[in-house]
C-alpha cells in the first residue's frame, strides 16, 4: 500500500521521485548538542551526511527544523521516505515501513493520523468518533500497538509548522501516544517545521538543523565551465 501511494503522488507530481532528488543538492545537516538551547541557531553540533541523518530517524525520534522556506525540509523528508522504502523493502524483518503525511493535510477533529493514514492507504473516508475507529484505521492503531525489538513503522510528519490551528493542540496530544510509555510502540517519529515544536518533550527528540546550501554543494552539481562563469559573481551564488 505504501508502495502505491509513493507510485501515484510520483505520478501525480504532488512528491519528487528519488532520482530528481540530487545528492549533490541536499543541504548540509547539523546534530544540535542534547544540552543547547533548542531554538539556538549555532553550528557547533555535529554535522550530518543525508546517510548519518537516515541512522538517526531509525534509532531516534527527530525534530528536523530548518528556519526558512525554501530550506529544504521536504526535499529531506522526500528523500528519506524513498530511502526508507528501499531498504524496508530489501530488508522487512528489520526496517521500518515509512509513512509520509503532510501535516497542513491533517485536519480531522480527532484521531489525525490514523484517520489520515487510512484515507491515503485504504481510501477510507469513515468517519471516526473520539472513543472508536473503524475498518483500516482500526487495524492501523492495532498494528501500531504491536511491542517489536525494532519499531516497524516510521511516520514522517512534514510541515508541522503549517498545521491548521485548530488542528494542533489535537495532533501534539495524539503525539504523545507515540512515544515512549505511550500506546503506539511501534512507531518511530521524524517532524520536520520551521520551529522547534515545543510542546513535545525535548528528551525524546533529536534536533537536526537544516544549514544554508554551501558553495561546495554548487561547484560539485556545475561543470567546471559553469563553474568558472559565476565562481567570482556573488549576487548569482547567492541566487543559486
């Protein structure tokens, strides 16, 4: 099912497939330090490669947080779920199932996710009430309760900073549910927005920042003609 999904939003153009995703192009990541004030916009953390970042979401809870449209957050996030996919494919007994959602996109009145994820899947348009569920969505939150030594699903939340208001208190009580001690152990997170998303608990998350696109990053994607035409033009770098 996620298979299809990630073919038809591919098709449709609403996502990049992974090869429009240019290595060359990704930004360059930094770890900030478990003791830094998370909304610090510093550089002394560790810096991550796309692969070290990909280790991350599959040990950890992330927060990824790039500051500024056009940053790359879902380009990041794209990315991971294509490589996510990959490897759960070559390897289903010990990597997790991505699951991608748009968070502008979670605008239900209760249960976001399971309702949204049983819309994307199953396209189940059941409507859910506070104290039940229904159909895939019900299935969905018992396959999410299911205690493995390695957690089976990862859910990608992109954009948590465009959320309708209405819509976020209700999402960052469902959150909690999945997180250590709540009642969806098998689900890893990966959050990315503009801000730290403060009301979830800091100790559960890795925070990565998204860093500006550095000057390497154009002089591997260009050929060294291109190269040499804007090397010394620095309202042009700046551009691209």
């Amino acid at each position: 099912k996620v298979k299809d999904f990630r073919d038809n939003q591919v098709k449709r153009g609403a996502i990049l497939a992974e090869e429009q995703i240019l290595d060359a192009l990704l930004p360059p990541l930094m770890l900030q330090p478990e003791d830094a004030d998370a909304d610090a916009k510093n550089e002394t953390g560790e810096r991550l490669e796309f692969e070290d970042f990909c280790e991350l979401a599959q040990k950890k809870n992330v927060q990824l947080i790039g500051r500024s449209g056009g940053s790359g957050k879902t380009t990041l996030m794209t990315k991971l779920f294509h490589h996510q996919l990959k490897l759960c494919e070559a390897d289903p007994d010990n990597q997790a199932i991505p699951l991608y959602i748009e968070a502008k996109s979670l605008v239900s009145k209760n249960k976001l996710i399971l309702r949204h994820l049983s819309y994307l899947l199953f396209d189940d348009d059941t409507v859910i009430t506070s104290s039940e569920t229904h159909g895939p969505a019900d299935e969905l939150s018992t396959a999410f309760k299911v205690r493995r030594k390695i957690p089976r699903y990862m859910l990608l939340i992109d954009g948590y900073n465009e959320l309708p208001k209405n819509s976020l208190k209700t999402l960052n009580s469902e959150l909690e549910e999945y997180l250590p001690n709540g009642i969806y152990e098998s689900v890893r997170l990966v959050i990315s927005s503009r801000e730290v998303c403060k009301d979830l608990p800091k100790g559960e998350f890795a925070q990565v920042n998204i860093l500006s696109l550095e000057e390497r990053s154009l002089r591997n994607y260009l050929d060294p003609a291109q190269w040499q035409k804007i090397s010394n033009n620095k309202s042009l770098k700046t551009i691209l």
